[in-house]
C-alpha cells in the first residue's frame, strides 16, 4: 500500500521536489486519462487529498478539489487515497 504522486494521477511533477520522490512508477493511471474526473470525485462528492510527493521542506504536494495539484503545509487536513497492487 502507498500514496499516489503528482505523475500517477497528472502524468507530470508540478510540485515534487526532485524525481526521486517518484521513482520508478512514474506513469499516470490509465482510470485519470480516461475520465480525468475521477482525480478528485466520487460521486457528486469533491475533495481534496495527499500525494507522496515531497514539495518543500514543511509542505507535500495534494491534489485541490479543483483537479489541479497543489502544496501545502504538511499541518493541514486533507485526505488520503491510497493506492494498492492487485495480482
């Protein structure tokens, strides 16, 4: 189980500090290329959530409920869709 990164959920780094923080699963979802409206929705709900990427030293990049990334102080409360392998 891990958090998704700004490439698998936009298919670039905005906000990641350095490539590392990615690493080898550098590839946007499949599920987000074909209906980008699932980055931030389920539903009629929107909201916003953590990515594992790293964006400053006090502050890790999310996705806003607007669909964009963002960075924001790791104190704030967003949160989390974690990701998982099947197989």
């Amino acid at each position: 189980m891990d958090l998704m990164s700004e490439a698998n959920v936009h298919g670039i780094t905005v906000w990641s500090s350095s490539g590392f923080d990615t690493g080898i699963d550098n590839r946007q979802y499949a599920l987000f290329q074909l209906k980008p409206e699932f980055i931030n929705s389920y539903g009629t709900i929107r909201f916003h959530y953590w990515l594992k990427d790293v964006s400053s030293t006090k502050g890790f990049a999310s996705i806003h409920v607007k669909s964009y990334s963002d960075q924001y102080f790791a104190t704030g409360t967003y949160g989390v869709w974690a990701r998982f392998l099947i197989g």
